[in-house]
C-alpha cells in the first residue's frame, strides 16, 4: 500500500510539472483579436526568450508596436502580460491550449475578450 501511495504522489507530481506554461512555448508569433465592443483589433504578440526570460512586444495592424513591460508564465497555462503606453496600461490574462489562447485583456477602457493562435 505503501509503494503505491508513493507511485501516486510522484505521478502527481511529474504531471503538474508537465501542466505549466513554459516560456519556449510561448516564443514566436501569436495571432490576436480583441473584440472591443463591436470593433475588432488585431495584430501580433511576438515572443523572444533572453536570458531566460520572455520578452516581446505587441504588433498592431494599425501599425503600432508596444513593448511588453511585463510578462509572466502562471499555472494552469496560463499567460500574463502588462503593455504600457504614454497614457493607459493594458493587461491580458489568457489561457494558452496548444497554439491557441483566449482569456481578457483590460485598459482604462474597461474589459474585452481576447482570442490567438500561434502564427507558424
């Protein structure tokens, strides 16, 4: 009985470690599309990996780039990401499956829905 309690608590923890997000995942190009009420915005989140850590910056197709000021890995595959501009700070709280991920982004604006995928 032992060993098999044992057997299960190191299953459990191996696969919880194969549930989190990791950061070379994430690196490359991710479609998006927010739906700003009834407007849709899209661009590209591009994604590097330095000195162990992701950095990137935000592509609009209107033609402006916005670094990512922070982003984080979380559990559950979960993504984190603060962009800050002249006037406003934009989070996005999304939930990457496989190449895709949706979830909300939030400005001074309020709350709206948030979909990508990975771009090859």
């Amino acid at each position: 009985m032992k060993k098999l309690f044992f057997i299960l608590v190191i299953l459990g923890i191996t696969l919880s470690g194969y549930a989190d997000l990791k950061p070379k995942q994430i690196v490359g190009k991710w479609k998006y599309e927010v739906d700003a009420g009834g407007e849709l915005l899209t661009g590209i989140f591009k994604f590097a990996e330095k000195e162990g850590k992701l950095v990137g910056e935000i592509i609009s197709d209107d033609g402006y780039n916005i670094p990512f000021s922070k982003i984080e890995c979380k559990e559950d595959n979960k993504l984190y990401m603060e962009a800050k501009t002249d006037y406003d700070l934009i989070k996005i709280d999304v939930k990457v499956d496989g190449d895709k991920f949706s979830g909300m982004g939030t400005n001074y604006e309020g709350e709206a829905p948030i979909t990508g995928k990975k771009v090859e």
